[in-house]
C-alpha cells in the first residue's frame, strides 16, 4: 500500500482514534467541521506536501515460490502537514512529539512499509478562517515526516536459466 491523501487519512484516524469524517484533506472546499451544525469538539486537517524519492529505483527480489520474482521499489520521504482546530488543539498538536515512542503509531505506519522519523515536531498556533464561519486558533505541526518504501510489481516473471554450455532450461 502507497502513503498517498488517502491512506494517511486512515492512518491518521487510527492514531488519533476518530471516525475519519473528523480527519480532512486541508483545502478549503472540503467539508467544515466548524460549521454551527457539526457539533464536533476537535478535527484534524492534514495534507502530504512533499513525497521525496531518497534513492534510485532499485529491483527487490520476491520469494523463491513465486512466479513474479521482480518488483521496485523507491524509498521516499513523505513530509506532512497537520492542523488540529478545537478545545485540545493544543494538547493534540504537542502530542505528536510523542508518536515516535508509540506502538500504535508504528503499527499504522508498518501498513504503508514506512515509519515515524524523529525530527523536529514544532506545535505551532495560527488563526484559522474557513468561509468565514469562525475565528478560532488552529494548533500546527508542520513538518512530520515518515520514511517508507513505494513499492510497485513490475509483473517480470522468472527469468529462464542459461547454463554455461548455452543450453536454456525453463
């Protein structure tokens, strides 16, 4: 599985044990949680703003039983941006600073082969505005970062076996 907008929003709720309906793509015409009839206390706004290849291409090989023996891989750093907008904003975007020591957050991000890299978890506070609706302040982290491995089959089957006097076996 990729670490793309949609997956990292199932993720996200995993980690954050919310229905994802509370866990939005930032753009301003999704769906506001802000909105008088939603009555939600906090959401959580995110978007990958980077997905940075940290190595060439490279082929992995499949087990020895299967038929699809090649496959490339790339691993990638994918630089992500939170917003938390609620009463425990603040508590929600500090917190992040401890999802490193987190199994459940490890076990998350093992969906996508990739894993929380230890930097810098800023909790950064901003005025939010969507539509005009509210003035409230939003809580950010701006730069969380998951190395992981984009793997894609390549669909190569078994290359067939030259001996060294010419012969081919299959």
């Amino acid at each position: 599985m990729e670490l793309n907008q949609t997956t990292l929003r199932g993720i996200l709720a995993q980690i954050l044990s919310v229905d994802e309906k509370y866990i939005v793509p930032k753009q301003g015409n999704w769906w506001n949680p802000q909105q008088p009839d939603a009555n939600i206390a906090n959401w959580c706004a995110y978007q990958i703003k980077r997905n940075r290849p940290r190595t060439a291409p490279f082929y992995n090989e499949g087990s020895e039983d299967d038929t699809k023996v090649n496959g490339v891989a790339v691993l990638k750093i994918a630089e992500i941006d939170l917003q938390f907008v609620g009463p425990a904003s603040e508590e929600l975007a500090n917190s992040v600073s401890m999802w490193p020591l987190r199994s459940d957050v490890k076990a998350a991000f093992q969906q996508v082969q990739g894993a929380i890299m230890t930097d810098e978890y800023d909790a950064i506070s901003s005025p939010f505005y969507q539509e005009g609706n509210n003035t409230v302040t939003a809580w950010n982290v701006p730069n969380v970062k998951v190395l992981w491995y984009s793997i894609k089959d390549t669909t190569q089957g078994l290359l067939p076996v030259i001996s060294l006097d010419g012969t081919i076996k299959n």
